[in-house]
C-alpha cells in the first residue's frame, strides 16, 4: 500500500481459497476486496479535501487522529483503523496450515512464562478473543521490554496510542467468519489458530 494518501488496496499475500478449510474463500473475498476496499475508499474520501495532511502516513494519522480538523477524527479513526487492523489481520495468516508454523525462541519464552506455556496462552487468548462485545479484534502484543500482553480492542481502534507492539490479532467482526462458522464465534477461534502465522509474530518480537 502507499504510505500516504491516496491510500492504495494492497493484494491479498496468499490466494484467496489458501486458507481453506479453516477461512472460507468467499469469507476471504469479501473481507479482502469489499470490507477492506471500502475502509481504503472511505478513508481516502474523508482526506480528499484536506490536501495537508495528503503526506501523511497512516500511522501519523492514527497516533494524532485526535488534533486533526474535527470532521476528519472519527472518519479518520474509523477507517483509518480499518486499514491499519485488517492490514495486520491479513499479514499474519499463513495457509501453512499451521499448527505448522510455531511460536519459537524469545517469544516462545516469554509467552510461556507468562500464560503456562504455550497451551495456556491458547485458552487465554481464545477466552479473551470470544468475550470481545460486539465488533474488535483480540491481540497478542508486548511491551517494549518484551513482555507479553492479550488486549482487545472494540471495533476499529488500534494498539499505536497504548504503547504495545502487536504480534498477532484475531479479527472477531462477525465479516470474520459469519459465511462459514455462523454465529459460533468459538469454531472460527480455533480455525485461527490453525491460519494464525506465529512465524510471523515471532520475526516482530525479535525486531521489536
Ligand atoms: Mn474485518
């Protein structure tokens, strides 16, 4: 995606149907091409008319979305959490059907200091991922000295103004899932652990 507006649909990085059977291809063509088209499309529309701040990142928009022109907050929030979120979400599935791909080395570590190994760091997760309220997003993140945090966050808000790194996220918008698991939230949780790139995760922890 570009860095600046106008903010660009960046391609899915893996084929839509690569995440079957656990995420379904249409859930992924949908979620990819119209959900996250439309926050790009929004977000774009909210700025046109705000030439100075067209150079600025996503991210710079995010952390200062409360100082921008009162018209532009909450759109800016809105969409331009859309954008980050699903980002992240799509950037770290992996179809290698993963309980292939491992948490390894320092997150490893870590996560199983703090959650009773890797297994209890599942359950939590799962608990805190099925007890989002409505819309969000579940995170593994960590802090800058490397310590290990699940945080939810309710429909579209980020983790750039808590002061976390996030690792890994699970989408819980009923978009996420509802064609395939319906209303059973706790299937498409366990399906994701079977997508969720812990390759991934474990390369920002080390860069953290
Ligand atoms: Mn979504």
């Amino acid at each position: 995606m570009s860095q600046h507006y106008p903010f660009e649909l960046p391609p899915l990085p893996y084929a839509y149907d690569a995440l079957e059977p656990y995420i379904d291809t249409l859930t992924m063509q949908l979620h990819h091409d119209r959900h996250l088209r439309a926050y790009i499309d929004n977000l774009n529309a909210a700025l046109k008319n705000y030439p100075e701040y067209h150079g600025w990142s996503l991210e710079r928009l995010l952390t200062q979305a409360n100082w921008l022109p009162e018209p532009l907050r909450i759109p800016v929030k809105n969409n331009g959490g859309g954008v980050y979120n699903h980002e992240f979400f799509f950037d770290h599935l992996t179809p290698k059907d993963g309980n292939g791909t491992r948490v390894t080395g320092g997150l490893l570590d870590a996560v199983g200091r703090a959650f009773d190994g890797f297994e209890g760091f599942a359950a939590a997760f799962s608990k805190a991922a099925a007890g989002v309220f409505g819309s969000g997003y579940a995170w593994l993140s960590c802090n800058a000295d490397g310590d290990p945090h699940i945080v939810t966050t309710a429909n579209q808000d980020t983790l750039l103004t808590r002061g976390l790194i996030p690792l890994a996220c699970i989408d819980v918008w009923e978009h996420a899932y509802y064609l395939k698991h319906y209303n059973v939230r706790a299937d498409y949780i366990q399906d994701w652990f079977h997508v969720a790139d812990w390759e991934t995760a474990t390369r920002c922890y080390e860069e953290r």
